[in-house]
RNA sequence: GCCCAGAUGGCGGAACUGGUAGACGCGCUAGCUUCAGGAGCUAGUGUUCGCAAGGACGUGGGGGUUCAAAUCCCCCUCUGGGCACCA
C-alpha cells in the first residue's frame, strides 16, 4: 500500500471534527493550558508559509503537551477590522464587510487542512457586533477609571490613509502600513492613558519568561529615564522654565538654554524685535514632515528668543533659543544646553557660535584642551564652584540635593512611552461609544445600550474627516443623560485595541452577557504560551499587557500579565527578502501540500532551522522529510503482525537485554529524554533529528526480524510504539493513520500517553576516548566507561601512534579527563 | 550614530558546564535492485597530500588566554533586527 497523504489526512480531520477530539471544557479548569497563537489578519484570502510556520509547529508543541496529560485549549479567529480591508473595498467597491467574510470562509478551510487541534466551537471574529459590543465595553471601562481621555495633541497624522496614528505605528518617521511620510498636527483625539502603567510595564517585564530581545524592546521604548527638573528662571518676565535633565552634574556647563517650538512661553518672552524670526521659525517648523524633523543627519536649525534665563546653581545669564531638536512632548518642552557634554548641544553651539565649557574633565585629560566633541561619560567636576574636583556620578546626587533644598529643582522620572492614540478617522473599525452633546458634553453610551453599531450604509471614501461622520441617520442621536440632540463620536478604535483583549474573550467565545466570564478567564488565563511574530514586539504585546493591568484594577480579572510565555517564530524569507505581493516573492504553500500533505510540509519547516530565527525558503529539502514519512508508512505496514499481536509488553528490564535489543532500548529511550526537553523548548529541528536516528535504528533492527528472539521482538514493538507517539505531534494524521494499523481503535490523541524515559537505559558504557600529544589528536580507542585514569594514561602511552610522537621526548605534564581524553604534553 | 543578535562543508543546519567539529537532512559519487516513478536499498562524501598507514589545513578576519577554543577575552569586517535628536 502506498503512503497516501491527501486520503489519510481527510479521513482523520473529518474523524477529528465528528469525535470533538479536541473540544475543550472551559467550566474545568483541571491540568488547563492556554495555547495561543497570533490570531489571523484576514485581508487576503490566502495562507501563506509564514502563517503555516506561525501555526503548524505551534501546534505541534500543544500536541505534544497533549499527550503529557494537559489539556490543551487551542482556540484560532480573525482580527477582521482594519485598513487593508477598507483600502480594497475604496479600489474595488466591495463592502469591507462582504470581502472580510469571503476571507474568512477560505481561510477557515485553509486553516483547517493544516490539521490544528483548534476547538472551533471558540472561534472570534473581531468585526461582528458580538466581538465589538465588548470592545466598546473596554472603552468605556477605561473612560470611568480615567484611562481613556480626549485630548487636543500634536499627532502623528498619515496623509495617505488619511488618518492618525499612534507613535508605536510610525517607523522611522512613515506610516506602518503604507509608508507614506507621517506629519505632525494638532488633532482632538481620544488616548488611552498607557503612561500610567509605564513603571508597572517595565517591573513586571522582569517575571516574563519571554525572549530577552522583545523585553529589551520594550524597555527601550518604555524608555525610563531617572533625572531632576531644574527650574530656571526668565528675567525679563520672572516666568519660571523648567527642564529635565538626567545630568545635573553638568549644570555649570548650561551656556545657553532651548525651547521646544511649539513650547507656550515662546511667544510671551520672546523680545519684540526677535518676533519675526521667532514666528517664521515656528512655521516652518510646522510644516516638516517627521522624517525631515528626524533626520540627524541634517544640520540644525533655531532662532534666538531675545530672552534670557538665569541659571540657579551660579546666577549667570544665558540666552534662549528655539530649536525644533527640542522635542515638545518630552519632558518639559525645553533643555538646558550643555554643548561640552552633549552631542546635539555641541553641534548646535558649533552651528551658532555658542560658548562650549568643559566641566567635566575625561580621566587622562588635561583641563585646558579644548573639547573635540562633546564628551557625554562621567569624569571629574572642573568649574563648578563648590562641586569642583567631585566626581560627576557623586556631584549627579549633591547637586540634585542643594536643588532641591533650595526649592528649584525636583528629582523626576520621565518615560519615552507616550499615551496611546486610539481613535481613527476611518470607517472599517469598532465606533468611540461617545455621545457629545452641548450640554452634558462627553456622554458615554449606556452599556446596555450596546453596541453602537457600525452602519454599513455608509461612503467609507477616505477625506481626512470620519467616514461616520458623513451618516447623519448614524451621528444624529439622543444625549443620555438629558435627552436632547446630540451627536455620536465619528471616529472608530484603531484596531490594536480589538487585538489588546481577545486573549480574554476566548474561552468566553459564545458569551453574549459579557465580554468574558470572570471565573473562567481567571481559571484559563493568563495564557501559557503565546507564539507569534517578533514584528508585534512593541505594539500588540505592550498595549495587551496594559489592557490586562487596566482591567485587573477595574477589578475584572485577577492577573497582572496576559503572557507568561512567549515565542517568536523567525521570519520565513524568500530570495533574502520578505515575502510580499508587491515583490512578488510569495511562495503558496497549497501546491506542497497537495504533492507531500500537511504533516510533511509543516515538519519539513520545523526541520528547516531553528523555530525562532526562521531562514530562507527552499524547497530543496522536503523530499528528506517525505522520504521519513514514508518509511515510516512502510516500516510499520510491513511489521503490522508483530506491532498487532502478542510482543505488547511494556515492562522490560534494560538489564536483561543483549546487544543489539539493548542498544535499541537505549536509543530509543535516549530519544524520548532528547525529544522531550526539544519539544517542550520549540527546538523542533533537532527533535526531529533525533527521529531520524531512531528510525534508522529500527530499521536496521528490523532486518533480520523474522529470526528475532520474542523478548527482540518485544523491544521492537515497545520502541515502535514509543516511536509512533513521538511522531504524533510531528506528523498527527500519519500518527493516527500507523496508530490505527497497530490495532488501535481510539485517537491517539485521546488514547496514548507521552513515554517516560527509562533512566536506568541511559548510562553510557562504552566511551571513545580520544588520545592527544600537544593537544593535537593522534589516536583514539574505545574503553568501558568509568575506566581509571592510570589505565587510559597506559593505554595511551603503548598506543603505536601515540609512541611516535612521544619517542624521545619528556612528558611534561599529562592531563585526563574521565570518559573524554588523555592529553600528553611533551618537551 | 547607538543597542541587540548572528557568521560553521556544495546547501539547510548539529555540537552539554572549553574536551572526537560537521549529528540529522539535502545534494553529489559508486554499486545493487525494480511491476521504470519526481521510486527503493547499500557504501562513500570538509579541503588537501598520500597506493596505504598516516599527515597538513579547517567554524567571517586579526590578536590573546589555555594542556586544549566554533565555544572565553580584545579589535575589525559583513549580515539581520530594533531605536533614531527622548535632554
């Protein structure tokens, strides 16, 4: 019989779905685990090999716990609001809502062909009014515990889409989406107030078992940054500015001061004569894009004020600058300029001919040399007054502590992390649950007034302005509180905040009372392990961990961290370069599949490398891994009467084994413990090695086996099926299909535990040791392990080849690890 | 510019706390088989010198530590990822 994938395959997902093999219980709790994969973004009706890579090998390891006693909760649904799906129907006229679902049902047939053990009766979809009545309950949730917030801001604004972004969307100063140049502009916006969290996002990152690459990611754009607030004063007007610096110590070297351009004292201390210049700095300013405005490269531009400030630790006069490297939304708006030790101070004094003092002297420095550059490291304090001859780290605190006494300065922490921006001026997303009226103001809709349902009558043509707000039947409501006229809030969610709570609604998938039930989520979550892409690293991950930390104070679960475990599978690269359409690189899994099936491909690319640094596409490999099944397939047809029959015996003694029975029971059990610590880690590749080598042990084993003793036959019989189960996760239909053959009436999955490893197999006893002169190898023998020192040392010492190189010579030292070497050091 | 990760045969990749470099697979070579299919089996395969025994060289480049380095330290090159005037 030929190995036939595509009939196997069928007639074991169709078993799987008739049988509820992996339908999960969520009222019990018992030996629970939460596995969950990134859920799909279904703009394209198609599954590509990142998809396969994200949930084959995924679901290879919640087999694998499976069959250690766990119960698996494997749930899949569709994050279906959002741009791509808006952009396509403004091209091709086809509602977002249609071709969203058309999406869906190919790609719920796609996914299921991969034979995941998804329990569908969970399934999410973010862009129904079942999904998004309770997107909106998280909003106005966050609004009554001051979380949520309308703001004017500058924002970042993408013209092409023709909407505002949040700062985790602008990479490298352009759109994430469509890479257009972002500006700036001053917008009312809603924020979700993630600032509040900063401190707790950063601590807890601590107890994560996550990849330390993404929590340095988030670190870095969490951004702490421990200094003081100096408070300086203008001397014209008395008005007092304030600045953040983490480098106190270097305040005697303030030479001039810089304002922010959008900063609110600019207009009011800048002199009348400076009021020119000031106001078309200001505009032109506004005017840049971000990527102008970041690029470092470009020289820097500012204007003097006319005004000057005085600096608090020595009373000298300084002028003061706008410049736009000042960032308005850091800190206060403004810095002290330290050119000495400050590379964009430096660079500005330079471009303007300001004073640069040095005052912190770099040990090995003379004094009087003029600076370079500006140098940033720590150093002795050199004229500072009273703090001269400190060292910089000590004078960072004393000079913090006379400021603070005299009351013009303040120790403060400030982070990078801006709020999040949350509303968009698009149509295909859940709508802000805000009603505004002109006498009550903001009014959030009643919770049992939800959801607000997003009308689909509407001209989603993108103009800047809401789509929404074009439907006046939508926008023309009733104020709740007062009941007069009053208008609904047109803009909709950006769709990280449909994704920053999903993880929750699962288990509650089919719960229409409440976003999830409180038991059940606190019993199933927080999820045990997550598996997605490292390019969600900064957005989803972080605005999930604060979406968890917001709701676990307005007293809905009881964690803080949705994740505790977190894989990221690498990127599957073609030709070097991401896959895209636009490049045209893509490789469609469909036409593997159908020549080798689901198990092959989706081992084969666990084969490939390891899980999370992904590699390059080639095909060139995957008949290795058709050829394994196969023989797989065959090995087991061919020896179908011992596997069936009477050789089932599970308690054998190592110690009664000889030759090569008791080789292949260590083998076999050698891989258990190796593909046991592989799988549990994602090491998927050298799991499957390890496989390999046994399979190449059974078969040679099976050679001669109709000349085999019984208890032969046995160790046969007891590695095969150890073997089939450890392929199980691998390759699950072959697994069930060979499963079968051995006379098995029950799923595998349901039927068949994970092998203990056998310790008592494992011990080595025979070693090679290798025998060195000078460290360079010149023989090697092999010995019973735990073979005394004193003898390896002879044994070396008579080898014929070993003499060469000893003959004559003294040996100077000789060194010999147990079970490993002898070294001979010779003179 | 700064931070992080990486570089190993013709190719994908293995290698525990420094102790046989190249597991496993692809490819290639030779042989055997077959109801000739994109099949199976056996052996070989880092480079190089040699009939062989046995050498020399070898983990991006250069230095170092050590009896011993892919592994530890310093410098450099390249590749991938992140940040990008955050004071």
């Amino acid at each position: 019989m030929k190995y036939n994938p595509a009939e196997i395959e069928k007639k074991w997902q169709k078993r799987w779905e008739k049988e509820g093999t992996y339908h999960i219980d969520v009222t019990d709790p018992v030996h629970k685990l939460y596995c969950l994969v990134m859920f799909i973004y279904p703009s394209a009706s198609k599954l590509h090999i990142g998809h396969w890579f994200n949930y084959g090998p995924t679901d290879t390891w919640a087999r694998f716990k499976k069959l250690t006693g766990k119960r698996v909760f494997q749930p899949m649904g569709y994050d279906a609001f959002g741009l791509p799906a808006e952009n396509a129907a403004v091209k091709t006229g086809v509602h977002p809502h249609k071709s969203t679902q058309e999406n869906i049902e190919d790609i719920r047939i796609q996914l299921k062909r991969i034979g995941a053990m998804y329990d569908w009766r969970y399934e999410i979809d973010t862009s129904v009014p079942e999904y998004y009545t309770w997107t909106q309950w998280l909003f106005l949730t966050l609004y009554k515990n001051g979380n949520a917030y309308r703001a004017k801001a500058p924002v970042n604004w993408c013209p092409s889409c023709q909407t505002v972004l949040a700062n985790e969307q602008v990479i490298e100063g352009l759109c994430e989406r469509c890479s257009s140049p972002v500006n700036k502009k001053d917008l009312v916006q809603w924020f979700f107030r993630i600032t509040n969290y900063a401190d707790e996002l950063l601590e807890h990152l601590d107890n994560l078992d996550w990849p330390e690459k993404t929590k340095l990611m988030q670190r870095n754009w969490i951004g702490k940054s421990t200094g003081v607030e100096i408070q300086f004063t203008i001397t014209d007007t008395g008005d007092a500015l304030k600045v953040f610096t983490t480098r106190p110590d270097t305040l005697f070297g303030v030479t001039y001061m810089v304002l922010a351009p959008e900063h609110p004292l600019v207009s009011k201390i800048t002199t009348p004569e400076n009021k020119e210049h000031v106001a078309r700095y200001i505009e032109q300013a506004s005017k840049k894009t971000e990527i102008d405005r970041q690029a470092i490269d470009r020289e820097k531009t500012g204007v003097p004020t006319g005004a000057y400030a005085v600096n608090p630790i020595n009373d000298e006069k300084i002028p003061v600058w706008i410049a736009d490297y000042v960032l308005y939304s850091y800190g206060t708006g403004a810095v002290m300029a330290v050119p000495g030790h400050d590379e964009r101070d430096f660079e500005f004094a330079k471009q303007f001919d300001l004073p640069i003092r040095n005052v912190i002297l770099e040990p090995g420095k003379n004094e009087h040399e003029p600076l370079e550059k500006a140098y940033i490291d720590e150093g002795t304090m050199i004229q500072s007054g009273a703090y001269t001859g400190m060292d910089s780290k000590t004078g960072i605190e004393k000079i913090s502590d006379e400021l603070e006494e005299r009351g013009v300065g303040k120790r403060k922490i400030n982070y990078r992390l801006r709020d999040w921006l949350v509303s968009r001026q698009r149509y295909w997303g859940a709508p802000i649950p805000i009603i505004h009226c002109d006498t009550c103001g903001e009014v959030p809709v009643p919770e049992d007034q939800l959801p607000v349902e997003l009308p689909t009558d509407v001209d989603f043509k993108p103009t800047g302005e809401s789509p929404l707000a074009r439907s006046e039947s939508y926008m023309n409501t009733t104020c709740p509180k007062c009941g007069s006229g009053a208008k609904r809030d047109p803009d909709t969610m950006d769709t990280f905040v449909c994704s920053s709570w999903y993880y929750l609604r699962f288990p509650s998938a089919t719960l229409d009372t409440a976003p999830f039930d409180k038991e059940t989520t606190n019993q199933w979550l927080p999820v045990d392990k997550y598996v997605g892409g490292a390019e969600h690293a900064v957005m989803h991950l972080l605005y999930a961990r604060f979406i968890t930390k917001a709701l676990r104070d307005a007293g809905y679960i009881g964690f803080d961290e949705p994740f505790l475990s977190l894989v990221h599978q690498g990127t599957i690269t073609n030709q070097g370069a991401k896959m895209s359409k636009s490049k045209g690189n893509v490789v469609n899994p469909n036409s593997f599949i159908d020549r080798y099936g689901s198990d092959v491909f989706r081992m084969y690319l666990m084969f490939m490398g390891p899980y999370e640094e992904g590699g390059d596409w080639s095909d060139a490999g995957i008949v290795g891994i058709d050829r394994f099944v196969r023989r797989v397939y065959h090995l087991i047809i061919e020896n179908t009467s011992y596997l069936a029959g009477k050789f089932r015996d599970d308690r054998i003694l190592f110690d009664t084994l000889e030759s090569d029975a008791r080789n292949l029971y260590r083998k076999c059990h050698q891989t258990i413990k190796k593909l046991s610590v592989d799988t549990e880690r994602f090491q998927f590749n050298t799991a499957i090695a390890a496989l390999m080598e046994l399979l190449n042990e059974i078969s040679r084993y099976t050679q001669s086996m109709h000349q085999r003793s019984d208890i032969e036959k046995t160790v046969f019989v007891h590695t095969i099926r150890n073997f089939i189960i450890m392929v199980a996760p691998f390759a699950p239909h072959l697994a069930e299909e060979v499963w079968e053959m051995c006379g098995q009436t029950e799923s595998i999955f349901t039927s068949a535990t994970w092998p203990r490893c056998d310790e008592s197999a494992l011990n080595i006893e025979e070693v090679t040791i290798v025998a060195q002169v000078n460290g360079r190898i010149r023989a090697k023998f092999v010995v019973s392990a735990g073979t005394d020192q004193n003898v390896l040392k002879e044994m070396t010492l008579s080898n014929e080849n070993i003499k060469r190189y000893i003959d004559g010579k003294q040996i100077v030292k000789a060194i010999i690890v147990k079970d490993k070497l002898v070294n001979l050091v010779v003179r």
